[in-house]
C-alpha cells in the first residue's frame, strides 16, 4: 500500500488544537498511514489520489480514552460477579486465555469502530492487552491503538487485588512484580494506591491510603529504570500526596487540593486524569445497580467532588487534566467515550471545544504521543473520525460516527455493538 494517496474533501475539519475553529475548504491528503498535507481546495492535485468526499461532515481527530479497562463490556449484571474466581479461570489455561484474548479484542475493536482512535488500558488480566495490541499492530486484528499497563500492582484487600492488579507483600514483591510484568512488554505501569468505591463498607471513606509509601517509590523507581511511566489508581488525599512524592507520574481519579497537592503536581510535572462515568449510575441511583447502597451513592458522591474540585484547580493552575472512562466498569462501555467528553462540560465547567481538545490533543500529550496524534497535523498519523454535525455545538454528534481512520485505514459506517438496554438507562441520566 505504499504511496497509496487518499484525499478527503469536502469536509469541515476541527483540528483538535486548543482553539480550534471549524475550517471548510481543504483537503486532507493521507499517503500511507500519515497525513502529508492539507492544501487548498482550488489548488489541491486530486490526479494520483483516491477521493473520499465528506459531504460537508466534521472530520475531526481520533479520540484518545484515557483510562480504560478492556475486559469488560459496562453490561450490568443480575448479581455481584466473582470476578476473583472469573480471572483465574481466564488466565490459568490455554482456553481460558483464548476467551479473555477475544473478550479484549472484541471490545477494543469496538472502541475503535465508535472513534476511539488510542485506548489506553490500565489494569487487565494477565498479559491479555498487549497480545492483543500486538496482534492489532501486526495486522492480524482489527482494533485502536492500545497503550497498556497489562496487570496492575496492588496491596492485599487493595482495589482490584487478584482481578485486574497482583498484590504485593513486601518491597520486594513490589521489585518481582514490576519485573514479571515488564517481561509482558507494557507501556506503562499502573498501581493501585488506595481503596475505590465498592472496597469499603464504611460511609464517608472511600480512597483510603492502603499502598505503603515505600512500595510506591519501589515500584515507580523499578518502572522508571525500564522507562515506563507510572499511572496510579488514587481516590483520596493522602494517596494523591503519597503518589506524587514517590514518583508517580498521572494521577487516575484523584481527591479534593489544596495547595501542597497543587504545588507538589506542578513541582514533579504530573497530570489528573478524570473519570466521571463509573460514579453517575451511583450519584444518580440507576435502578438495576446489583450494589446500590447509601454507602457506595455516599462515597461515589465524595469522589466525584474530589475528582472535579482537582480538575478545576489543575485547569486553573495549569496542570494537564485528561479525560478516561474507566470502561469495564458498571454501566461504562468501551464504545461511550462521548458520554464522557460530555460529563467533563456538565461537571467541570469546561466549554465543548476544550473537552474536544482534551478528548484528542491534551490527552496524546499525557500518553506521551503528542508526536504522532491527536490533532490533524501533517507529519502525524492519520487517525480521524467523522461526524454528521458540530460537534463543538453539541458533543453528543460524536455518538454517532459515520466514518474511522486509523493509521490510514478506512472504516465507513462503522459498527458499532452497543447494548440497547444500557444505552436506554444511560440516554435517561445524561445532565
Ligand atoms: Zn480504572
């Protein structure tokens, strides 16, 4: 496919900078998987190019979720699941493993046929993620770019332990276990610092602190020398305080500020990355919720709070703040980043064009590539999307995306597996 050239014209393209305006009159010539050029209309030479006419619909750049999980499909279950036992069975045997490898292909491909260009996964089973990631950059699925952490490291009776996280005992455990999943070749590394949600029964105190000090510099020194950078799972204010003195470079979820917290984001250049979605069916009581109780609406309601106080404060102080889904979740599907893009508007004040922004451009700095997407630049790669309406006019255009690039790849009308019966719930309970 070399020096195959495609043009696309006729469309208004919004090009994921900061203060991006809608720009009609241009065409977007891809060759390969990049973009190399945007010229004029009245000049471009259409001659060597396959033409894609975009009817005058908004091309825009692929989306980038920021936190996910790929397991999962947000499908509310009857009762609690064992999520524990359900793992172990995925990961101890070749079977096991060939269901979970496809339950994450299956739901990455997914993301990527609503727009989600980069998903980048924090906590997985076993080496499931990067299999999969490999398979889609060897051309053997089709799928979003993934950036993993493969399994995540927690403590025991920490968030995720046995699930999503191996638990650590010890410093060395700490060292181990950083070391075993560096041999699945991860992007990164996530821990899991303190408690979520569902992992304490007492009111009024979720995101407790239950990752020692000393296993957190462990680890993040340990990841640091392979160069990875360090995500962390943090729902409360001394594990925030404890996570950006000992290395960890973007906070997942995060806690109320105040300046220490503030000063020490800025001070070790770290980032907030929000996550609205898994707290709304909690904060808003969805009916059908298998653990709906006054204690997890309360601690949902704190968390929430913190998260959006912390993003209001970095956006003030200049400290980046991403945007996630935390997929995998209750209610949260790997292909409603949109829903997101939105509660980031609702609940942190921002205006449509700055949660784009953020959904695309702030998003690839914080993953680290910036360099290669997220706006629609030349030189970069060509991931794009293309929706029927404005989306800086009304963001939920983006549910409905009428065509995916990915590296060049094209996707027309893509289809997207939605669940109608979460979709029905979610459309009730959208601010
Ligand atoms: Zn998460």
């Amino acid at each position: 496919m070399n020096n195959y050239r495609t043009a696309f014209i006729n469309g208004i393209i919004l090009d994921g900078t900061r203060d991006m305006v809608p720009v009609k009159d241009k065409v977007i010539i891809v060759e390969d998987k990049k973009i190399v050029s945007i010229e004029d209309k009245s000049s471009a030479n259409l001659s060597d190019c396959r033409v894609v006419d975009l009817g005058g619909k908004y091309i825009l750049p692929g989306l980038i979720n920021l936190h996910a999980h790929l397991p999962g499909t947000g499908k509310p279950t009857k009762k609690p699941m064992n999520l524990e036992l359900i793992c172990k069975l995925l990961s101890s045997n070749p079977l096991g493993q060939r269901i979970g490898k496809g339950m994450v292909a299956s739901n990455a491909k997914n993301a990527l046929m609503a727009g989600v260009t980069t998903i980048r996964s924090l906590g997985g089973i076993a080496d499931f993620d990067s299999a999969v990631r490999d398979d889609i950059k060897n051309g053997k699925l089709i799928g979003p770019r993934i950036i993993t952490a493969n399994s995540a490291i927690t403590v025991k009776g920490g968030h995720m332990a046995n699930t999503f996280a191996y638990v650590a005992s010890s410093k060395e455990e700490v060292v181990e276990l950083v070391d075993k999943i560096a041999k699945t070749k991860p992007d990164l590394i996530k821990l899991m610092i303190t408690g979520g949600v569902m992992d304490t029964n007492e009111l009024g105190l979720p995101g407790m602190l239950l990752m020692p000090a000393e296993y957190i510099k462990t680890a993040c020194d340990r990841a640091h020398s392979y160069g990875y950078k360090v995500a962390a799972h943090v729902q409360g204010y001394d594990g925030v305080i404890a996570a950006l003195e000992n290395g960890v470079d973007t906070i997942e979820h995060g806690a109320s500020p105040d300046d220490k917290m503030l000063d020490l984001f800025n001070k070790k250049g770290a980032a907030q990355v929000v996550t609205l979605s898994p707290a709304i069916p909690y904060v808003q009581r969805f009916q059908n919720m298998s653990n709906l109780s006054e204690v997890a609406v309360e601690n949902s309601t704190v968390i929430i709070k913190g998260m959006v106080e912390l993003a209001k404060e970095c956006l003030k102080n200049k400290i980046p703040v991403g945007i996630g889904t935390d997929s995998s979740c209750t209610y949260v599907t790997q292909y409603g980043f949109w829903r997101e893009i939105v509660h980031f508007v609702n609940y942190c004040g921002v205006s449509n064009s700055f949660a784009l922004h953020t959904a695309t451009l702030i998003n690839a700095q914080i993953a680290g590539i910036d360099k290669i997407t997220g706006s629609i630049e030349v030189g970069k790669m060509a991931d794009m999307i293309v929706v029927e309406n404005n989306p800086l006019e009304d963001l939920s255009a983006l549910q409905n995306v009428s065509m995916v690039v990915f590296e060049g790849n094209l996707f027309i009308d893509p289809k997207v597996k939605k669940i109608p019966e979460v979709e029905t719930v979610l459309d009730e309970h959208m601010a």
